[in-house]
C-alpha cells in the first residue's frame, strides 16, 4: 500500500478548524437520526477525541457509523488525522 506524501503541518489552531468543519459536515446525518457530536480533544496532531451523543450513545452501528462517515469526513478535512476514538 501507498503512504502518503507527507502532508503540510497545519498549526494547531488551523487543524482544530478543520475538524470542527468536518463535524459541521456529518452532525446533520447525526441529528437527523436523533444523536449529535462533539469534539473532545486533538492528540499528538494526529488523534482525534470526540463524544457521541444522543441516540448515538446506545446505537449498534456507531462503531461503523465512527469510521466509515466520522472519520473518513475528518481526514478529507485533515489528512494527517490517522485515527478518531469515541471517548463517550
């Protein structure tokens, strides 16, 4: 597998923007399932924390629903994000 070019560093400040844009992006998809998102904390510049709330908290498929639209949405927003962890 291909690893990616090394991305532009983004200071903290721009990155903590950018994964609060792409929260922005997904919590509609969440919300209209009756749960929501928060952003918890940038680890190491490349960890993500964030709290599933709402009917997330319970829901068999937010595992799925944490990799396959939460953190796909984050890395487009800032590729060097290389995982997103529910902390709820």
């Amino acid at each position: 597998m291909f690893r990616r070019e090394k991305e532009i560093a983004m200071t903290p400040e721009e990155l903590k923007v950018n994964v609060e844009k792409a929260l922005e992006e997904i919590r509609p998809f969440l919300q209209s399932d009756g749960g929501d998102i928060s952003l918890v904390s940038i680890d190491n510049e490349n960890s993500v924390k964030v709290r599933l709330q709402g009917a997330c908290v319970g829901c068999t498929v937010n595992q799925m629903t944490l990799k396959s639209g939460v953190e796909m949405t984050i890395k487009k927003y800032a590729p060097q994000i290389e995982e997103v962890v529910n902390v709820g």
